[in-house]
C-alpha cells in the first residue's frame, strides 16, 4: 500500500475525535515515511516514551486523560538497531507490518508481545489506481468526512553508547488484506496482494490500546467499504507534491 498520508487539520479535530491535544507544532500536511508525525499511546505508557503523562481531561468530571498524543517518527525503528545510521536505512522499508505477521516478524514482534500500541490519526490515505493502466492517485476517507484512527506499534530507541537524548520514538501502521474489499481491492499495482490499514471503530480505540496481546489480533479486520470514499486526486491545486505519493 501506499507510503503517504494525510495529517489533521484543523488541530482541534485531535480533541474531537481521539480526546488528545494536538501536537504543539503542525505537521506537513501530507506525511511521507521517516518525518516527524504522531501517534497516539495510552496514558501509561508516557514513562516508557519519555513523555509527560496528561494532566486531567478537558471536561466536568475532570477525569484522568486516558490518551496520550506523542510526537514520534513514521518508519518503526527496533530496539535492536545498532546505530542511528542504521535506523534511517531501516525506518523507510518498515512503516506498515501486516497484521497477520506483526507478532512473528523480526522487526515488529517485540512491539507486538510486549502492547507497544497506538493510533495513528489520520484525515486521508493514499492508494494508486492501475485500472486504466497508469497510476492515478487516490485519496482514501470516511464517508463522513470524521478522521480515521488507524492501528499501529510503535517503538522506543537508543544505542549503546548513544549521546544523552539521542533518542528515536517511531511507530508503523497495521495493515489487513484486501484482497476481497469491496473498494480497496481495485488499488495497487496489478497481481500484488491487496492491503489496507487496519481502521478502528471509534469505540474500540481504549480496548485496542490496553487490550492483551492474546487479544489483540481481534482488531485487525477489515474496515467497512461503504463507510470509506475515493476520490482521484485530479485537480493540480489538489494534488500531493511530485515524489510524495507511493
């Protein structure tokens, strides 16, 4: 599937939809892999990633955040990696793992068993239709215009004998197949197998969170063809930069 994808904005769509502060500063419009973007953690997780734990929720219970928008890199970067040379070379070639994978490959499987999960909000995806024989980008969104929160993993590193805050925060998307999917079967270069992210259900963003890794392969499905539209990014004042789509 494509590499590329569209961030939110206004900012207040975080708080609206995921009940998170937006990031302190905007994000490129259109995300490609190993730039800064953001992930969304569970609140307890914020010791693991170095970040401040939320302070109470925005509302009249004043009820403890539950969520925790963290600023990290798109393109997971292992613990294992040696060193930060490394990460970059890695970080492109491993910003999707698909789900049925996850907990067995090299890379992912550590994040995986040990519920290193997260959101990854997003307002659009990117996918190329080859149906008239050309690659014609297309933009992926809810029906309803909402944003679409996406599973993902993310990961915390630094090497041996690293400087002190030479620290790399990264995160992938979960895809599913979609060999069979009603809309994004149509996408992608002819003969390849047919993928999608792994969209949740707005009610299912805390249970996909903290749920256990025996639990978790549970989420991964696919993501109702009626609720999604696509739309060919036609207009020049529309499209994505050169070089920007997958």
């Amino acid at each position: 599937m494509a590499t590329h994808y569209e961030t939110l904005h206004p900012a207040d769509r975080y708080q609206e939809a995921f009940a998170v502060e937006p990031p302190p500063t905007p994000l490129e419009r259109y995300l490609r892999p190993r730039k800064p973007g953001a992930c969304i953690v569970p609140a307890t997780s914020a010791a693991a990633l170095g970040a401040t734990p939320p302070g109470p929720a925005d509302d009249a219970s004043s009820a403890p955040a539950t969520r925790l928008l963290v600023p990290a890199q798109w393109g997971l970067v292992p613990h294992w990696v040696k060193s930060a040379s490394d990460a970059k070379l890695r970080a492109p070639k491993l910003t999707h793992a698909k789900a049925d994978l996850a907990s067995t490959g090299t890379a992912f499987r550590d994040a995986w068993l040990n519920g290193q999960r997260c959101i990854v909000p997003m307002a659009a995806f990117f996918e190329d239709d080859w149906r008239t024989g050309k690659a014609v980008p297309t933009r992926i969104a809810r029906v309803d215009g909402k944003p679409l929160g996406v599973a993902g993993l993310w990961a915390r590193w630094q090497g041996a004998g690293a400087e002190p805050g030479e620290v790399i925060i990264s995160y992938c998307l979960l895809t599913v197949n979609a060999n069979n999917h009603a809309l994004l079967r149509r996408y992608g270069p002819p003969g390849s197998e047919k993928s999608m992210p792994a969209i949740l259900n707005e009610g299912a963003y805390d249970a996909w969170l903290t749920a256990r890794p025996d639990k978790a392969k549970e989420f991964m499905r696919q993501y109702a063809a009626e609720k999604l539209t696509a739309n060919p990014v036609e207009n020049k004042a529309d499209k994505v930069p050169k070089g920007w789509l997958g």
